[in-house]
C-alpha cells in the first residue's frame, strides 16, 4: 500500500465511519488494517 493510498484510507475512516486515527501511530494502524 502507498502512502497516499494509506492516507485516504485513514481519511475515510475518520469521515465515514467517524473512527479518529490520529490517536494511534501509522505502524499499528497499517497492521490493523492489513491482517
């Protein structure tokens, strides 16, 4: 995954599912999200 990919990815779970991901660092966010 590229980082513009990854960054609109977090951008649309922080606007449509109203989930903040500014709260967790990238590293945990990418393993959540990819297993």
């Amino acid at each position: 995954m590229t980082v513009d990919s990854f960054e609109q990815l977090l951008e649309y779970v922080e606007t449509e599912l109203a989930f903040a991901t500014r709260h967790y660092n990238d590293k945990y966010l990418d393993r959540r999200i990819t297993s």
